[in-house]
C-alpha cells in the first residue's frame, strides 16, 4: 500500500500531478481509489494496482486530447479489425478449396463425357434401322413416322416439317 506523498512521486514521475494536494483532491473526488488510515501522518493508503489502473486512464486521457483519438474505442476497433482479418483468411482457404473441388468435378465430368459421348443422330438411328437397310422400307418407316407427326392428327408441326423434309431429300423414286 502506497501513502500520499509516495503517489504523488510516482505521479510526478509519470508527469500527471506535481502536487500532493491535486492528489488528494483525486482521491476525494474518487478517481484515485484509497483508504482512510489511523495514522494521521499518512492519511490515506492506495493500492498500487488501483494507483497503475488511473496513471493509464491518464495517460489514454493525454492522449486522446493530444492526438484527438479515442483510445479505448480504437483498441475495440483494432480488436475487432483483427477477427474480422481472421475470418477473412479462414473464407479465403474456404473458397480455395472449394474452387479446387469445383475444378476436380469439372475434369472428372470432362473425362466421364469423353469416354461415354454418344453416336451423333442420323434419320437410320432416329428411324431404329439399319444404314444398309432397304429403300423400300425406309420409306415406309419414314411414311409411318410423319403420319405419327401430321399437324392434323395432334402431332407436333416443326418435327413434322424436319422429317418431311429429310424424306424428300432421300428419293424414294
């Protein structure tokens, strides 16, 4: 426990009071937590650790008004710059990997289409015959197929128009 006369030394040090009646005005005003003792000599004792909480509060006190700034809300604010920095780098790894998944699906995706890409469409595929298959029965099945996609039997009229097309392109004659 400090006295009167070894605070306003630690204080004066520090450059905040220079003399031992600011001090005890401090102390009766409570911004320098301290006991009234029984010796009148030292008339009040004051805890160093409550004595080194208001040489800071002073000194961010200087502070602020020398630079303007408010020091325990810039602290919150640096704290908070900090875990948002934090979060930030964790949602960048996040999203590297994700890419990295993205791209590992897109090749396996490629490789799979590559080894199964079907046989491009001809009217002997769309028909179910053979290349080598008659004319004749070509043109029957071809026939069939268009009756099937007539306008006028609910058929739909722009398949009929590609297949009517294909059969007169094929000369039945």
């Amino acid at each position: 426990m400090l006295n009167v006369k070894e605070t306003t030394e630690l204080l004066r040090s520090e450059g905040i009071a220079d003399s031992e009646e600011t001090v005890i005005r401090w102390i009766l005003d409570g911004k320098i937590r301290a006991k009234r003792t029984k010796d009148l000599n030292i008339n009040f004792s004051i805890d160093p650790f409550d004595l080194a909480t208001f040489i800071v509060e002073k000194k961010n006190e200087r502070l602020s008004q020398q630079f303007g700034v408010d020091y325990e809300h810039w602290e919150k604010t640096f704290q908070e710059n900090t875990r948002l920095k934090e979060k930030m780098e964790e949602l960048e790894i996040t999203l590297r990997i994700e890419r990295a998944k993205v791209r590992s699906l897109k090749k396996m995706v490629r490789s799979e289409n590559s080894l199964f890409t079907p046989a491009p469409y001809t009217i002997y595929s769309l028909l179910g015959v053979e290349e080598d298959a008659n004319k004749d029965f070509m043109k029957k099945e071809l026939k069939k197929l268009l009756k099937f996609l007539h306008p006028d039997r609910g058929g739909d009229e722009r398949l009929f128009k590609v297949f009517y097309e294909h059969y007169e392109k094929m000369n039945f004659k």
